[in-house]
C-alpha cells in the first residue's frame, strides 16, 4: 500500500534527498517548507532525479491553524522532520530565533499527530553536536549529552526531549530521534545538492565554491588542534546514505509496530577525516588545486567527532556505503552544472 510521508524542511539539503529516496521507494510525499532557508527549484530538481512528483506546500509550521489544516487535507501516515535553523554561529547571534523556529513547528507537528485515529511514526532529524566534546571517541548513543555549545545545538537536546516525553504519553507517535554527523556530497544525478543561500557555512560547499572561482580561497579554522595533522576531525557521511536511513527508520518502527517506541541513533561511517583530509581528498578527484589560509580557531569547534555506529548497523539493518571520494565527486559534479 502506498502510504503519504510527511517531510517538513523537505526542499532542504537532506530533506530533498530523502523526499527522492521515499519516492524510488513509492512512497507517497508531502512536503513542507516554508522557502526561508531554500529555494523552489529545488522541487524540480527532485521531479527531475526521482521521475516523480511530491505534493508539495508552502507554509511555515509555526502557523498552528495551517499546521492543523494540513492534519485535515492530508492523510498522513509518517512524519520526517527536517526543518529548522542549522547555523551554529548565527544562533549564538540569534538565539531567540532559533529556540522559537525550532522549537514552535515540532510542538505544533506534535499537537496534531497524536489527535490522528492512526500511528503516525515520527523521526526527528538531530545532530552529533548533542554530544559536544566528547569524552571518548567513537562516539556511541550511550555518550553522555553534555551542555549544549550553541542555541543551535541546545534545540535539538530540547527537541529530542520533547519527542521522547511525547512518545511516552501517546502510543500513536512511535518515535526516533537520527543524530547526524557530517552530510556532504550530492545526489548521483547532480539534480540536487547542497545550495546555501549566501556565504556557505559548511566545508564543503566552501571547498566548491572556491574551487569554481566563486570564492578567493578557503579559511581553514585552527591548525593547533591535538589531531594528525593540527585540524578539527570529523565524520563526513554521504548525503545520499544518510537519505536511506531515515527510510530504514521509518520502517523500522513500522515493522516493530510497538507504541511509545522511542531510540536514538547515530548516522555516520565511523571514520573521522580532518579539515586537510578532506582538501586533498578533493583535489584528488576533481583535479582542481585548492588555495586555502590558515585562520583562527573557531569559538564552539569541538576538537573530534566520529560516530560508533554499531547500533544502527543492528537495529536499523543499515550502513553508510559510499566513500569520501564519491561524496566529493558528486558535490563538485552538482557545483559545476549550478554555474550553467
């Protein structure tokens, strides 16, 4: 049977990948976005890599009545929750922002899935940035949370409590709370990729950017730092693999079909690479030389972070597949057909 998933934030960056991988899947897809952090074309670019089209609505979530009018339009029998602010360094800019934009729509989502007659599988999109400077490395789900670094990180500790004590009191939300790493790369059809509006705030797409000309060259944060070669070290994931495991999730707690189920799961390859790992990473496959300075450490910049991801690879029967080198491919594939 063809069942409707709701992806909110779905015309984001890991959003609109997972709206294709649900679509190859058959699934039916709705999405949400209110347009304040991506663009419309990106709609076609899904149409395009997938073949297929979701229904799609704009509105922003924080609109309880349009929220609720959603619940009434729609048939909805799966919730994947993207949307939200992402800056680290603006939210310290701007906390009240990020707490009410990230905080107001899960509640609202909430709100309405548990008056629905049906289960209504939640999976909440979080962050390894929960963990802040972890004590030990790889980092498991049993890490302890520690105090958030940034109002950023602390909506997604916050977010994950309020869906774990939702799921608690409603048996109709089964809920997962997925703890991304590092996603980078682009979809094998450069349709879709990472597009930040404005100066990029990731590595990646800076590493692309600069690489196409578009900027002077690239600021690499901190060469002091107790790592192999003195740079920050993290765990970068394949968008794309990332993509399946909010799929694996979903059916995960379908198949399980048990109520008030709530777990929380690390999303990474396990490996950590550093800053410089990753420049001479893509200048190997792109053939471009990159010009980058060495800059300042950067406030809230944990020194390494790489997941344990034994717990997923069980439970959720899925791992992360791709390599470094065909992230990077598949990202300066999609930054070289943006400039056509």
């Amino acid at each position: 049977i063809s069942i409707m998933i709701l992806v909110t934030g779905g015309l984001g960056f890991i959003g609109a990948h997972t709206v294709v991988a649900l679509l190859d899947k058959n699934h039916k897809v709705l999405i949400v976005d209110d347009l304040s952090n991506s663009s419309i074309s990106v709609l076609a670019g899904i149409v395009s890599a997938s073949g297929k089209s979701p229904v799609f609505e704009q509105f922003d979530l924080k609109n309880m009545q349009k929220t609720e009018q959603l619940f009434r339009d729609y048939t909805i029998d799966g919730i994947i929750h993207f949307a939200a602010y992402k800056a680290v360094g603006e939210s310290t800019e701007k906390p009240l922002d990020y707490y009410e934009n990230n905080i107001t729509p899960l509640i609202n989502l909430l709100l309405c899935a548990k008056e629905q007659p049906g289960q209504i599988p939640f999976i909440f999109s979080s962050s390894c940035t929960v963990y802040g400077e972890a004590n030990t490395l790889p980092i498991s789900e049993n890490e302890p949370i520690k105090m958030a670094m940034s109002p950023y990180g602390n909506t997604k500790q916050i977010g994950e409590e309020i869906v774990r004590d939702a799921t608690n009191v409603y048996a109709n939300i089964p809920s997962i709370s997925l703890r991304y790493f590092n996603p980078i790369g682009a979809h094998s059809s450069a349709k879709i990729g990472e597009l930040p509006l404005g100066v990029p705030q990731n590595l990646v797409p800076f590493i692309t950017q600069t690489a196409a000309g578009i900027r002077e060259s690239l600021t690499v944060f901190g060469n002091d730092y107790p790592t192999h070669d003195g740079t920050c070290i993290r765990d970068y994931i394949h968008v794309e693999d990332l993509a399946q495991a909010h799929i694996a999730a979903l059916e995960f707690i379908q198949q399980s079909n048990q109520p008030h189920f709530y777990d929380v799961f690390n999303l990474g390859t396990g490996k950590g690479q550093s800053v410089l790992d990753i420049i001479h990473a893509f200048e190997r496959v792109s053939g471009q030389s990159l010009p980058y300075v060495i800059g300042k450490r950067r406030k809230g910049d944990v020194v390494a972070a790489y997941a344990e991801t034994t717990k997923a690879e069980k439970m959720l029967d899925w791992k992360a597949t791709r390599t470094i080198d065909e992230a990077l491919y598949s990202a300066w594939k999609w930054e070289q057909q943006l400039k056509r």
